[in-house]
C-alpha cells in the first residue's frame, strides 16, 4: 500500500501540468481538418519551393519524438524536409529513463556524417537536452512544445512548479513492466478515451486520432523523475515552438524554458501534437535553425 501510495504520488507530482478536454469531435471540427488538409497541401508545395533554394550541402535533420507517441507522429515534416531535399532521421526514443534515452540518441548521432539539426518534442526536449554534450557536428537545437531543462531539473519538478500547474492534471494510467535483475519498474499511458483533447484539441479527424491513442508508447516513471544534467542550449544555439494551445505541457512553462534557454522563440496557435496539425510551421522553424546555423 505504502509503494502504491508514493507511485500515486509521484505520478500526480509529475504530471499536475497536464490535461484535457472530453469534447467529442464535431461536424464542424471535421470540416475544418478537411480545409487544413488542403491548406497543408498547398503549403506543402510552397515551402518545397522555398527551401530547395539552398546553396551547398543540407545538414541532417534528426527528430525525436516524445512520450505517448512514436516516430510516425513526424511524418508530415519529414515529408516535407525530404522533399525540400534535407537528410531526415526519426530514431525511436525508447522511453526507459532520462539518461539511458539520451544516450541512445547520442549513438545515433555518432553514426552521422556532417552537421546535424536536432529536433525534439515534448519529452523528446529534454532527451536531446542531455544527447549532444561534447558533439561539435550538432549546429542547433530545436524545440517543438517540449521540455528543456536545466541542470537539476526533472519534468516532475517542472510539471509541479507554479507555471506547471496553470493546467489541469492528466489523466494516466500506471501500469508495471519487467525489469532487469527480476525488477519491477512503472510505465504511464494516457487513458486513450481522453487522449484526443489532450494532444490534439479534437482538431484532427476521430478515427485518426483514436489510432494515434491506440499506438501511444508508455513513459517510465523513471523518466519523469531523474534529473537533467548540463544543458545543450548553454552552448548550442536554439529555437523554441510554444504550443499555445497545449494541454499537455503548459504554454507558460513552455514559453518560460524557451526564454531561460535564450531561444529564438514563435508562438503557434495549436494543440501538443503541432507538427501533426501544422506541419508548415513546424517545418520552416527548423529550417530557419538550419540556415541561421549553416556553414
């Protein structure tokens, strides 16, 4: 009782930040995912135009992406970078812990050739936060409604902090998974019911986003508590998305790490998922890191 009590309570501490909205999509809410789908088309088409203007060799654009997601939830800015012709990788974050997250992704850094931009959303923030210490080939961080912490920090300390809790808590659900060594460790899913208002403001079609709750990955418990280590963006330039419409990290935490990370900083009217209903915003900011940064 006394270890089901503390989980609860750390899960609590951690994600006070978080929330969301039971509303169900509407006819209306339909009608307006169909007329961005051709604004995103059409946007698609310009900035293609736009970014294939670029003299020299492009650099490698890595994506990280968060908790309760994979690497799919990037497609439309990879569809985009690709076709602006820039090199994309989006490895799979394994969601087990701060530091061993930030390592693999540090791997997978090592195994590329030239300057690297390197992306991260939400959870993912923080993991590239501790990746790239020492890794003079990594030209810019970006930022996309994610976590950036400072030395010291952990995201249960940030969702609980003052600016953390201007949003209603989020509903998970606890579960346990093997360890190593015969050990138990505690993983947290969102309660899928309610997992389209709290990454997407129901802005998305219904049957796309109860796919995107089915595939959630689960986060380790581990992972929201350790603590962050020395930050890239001390010594790394970096740009920050805020997600004015998020419900799953505050704006105003959002907004709050991105100046205490000097971060050349826009302000986007849209849900935690961004990149998945503005991809165009999304895409140029990083392309606009790759240029400011190019060499």
């Amino acid at each position: 009782m006394k270890r089901n009590a503390r989980i609860a309570g750390l899960v609590a501490a951690a994600l006070a930040a978080s929330g969301l909205s039971t509303v169900a999509l509407t006819s209306n809410a339909q009608a307006r995912a169909s007329q961005a789908n051709a604004v995103q088309a059409q946007a698609l088409s310009a900035q293609t135009r736009a970014l294939a203007d670029w003299h020299g060799a492009k650099p490698t654009i890595v994506l990280v992406h968060g908790a309760w997601a994979d690497a799919a939830g990037w497609t439309p800015v990879v569809e985009r970078l690709e076709a602006a012709g820039f090199p994309v990788k989006a490895p799979p974050n394994p969601l087990r812990g701060l530091d061993s997250d930030a390592q693999y992704i540090h791997s997978v850094l090592e195994q590329i050739q030239g300057p690297v931009i390197l992306v991260g959303h939400s959870y993912g923030g923080a993991v590239i936060t501790n990746a790239v210490q020492g890794d003079p080939e990594v030209k810019a961080l970006v930022y996309i409604a994610a976590f950036a912490p400072a030395q010291g920090d952990s995201l249960a300390g940030l969702n609980g902090s003052q600016l953390g809790r201007t949003i209603p808590a989020l509903p998970v659900i606890a579960t346990s998974y093997p360890g190593p060594g015969g050990t138990t460790g505690t993983e947290l899913t969102i309660d899928p019911t309610r997992y389209p208002g709290v990454f997407l403001d129901n802005e998305l079609p219904l049957d796309q986003e109860e796919a995107l709750a089915a595939e959630q990955r689960p986060l380790s418990l581990a992972a929201v508590t350790e603590t962050s280590g020395t930050p890239a963006w001390q010594t790394i330039p970096s740009w920050y998305m805020v997600a004015e419409g998020d419900h799953a990290i505050a704006p105003a935490l959002e907004e709050f790490m991105a100046t205490r990370a000097h971060a050349h900083t826009v302000e986007a009217n849209g849900p935690h998922l961004i990149m998945l209903t503005k991809p165009g915003a999304v895409t140029d900011l990083i392309e606009q890191a790759a240029r400011a940064t190019a060499r």
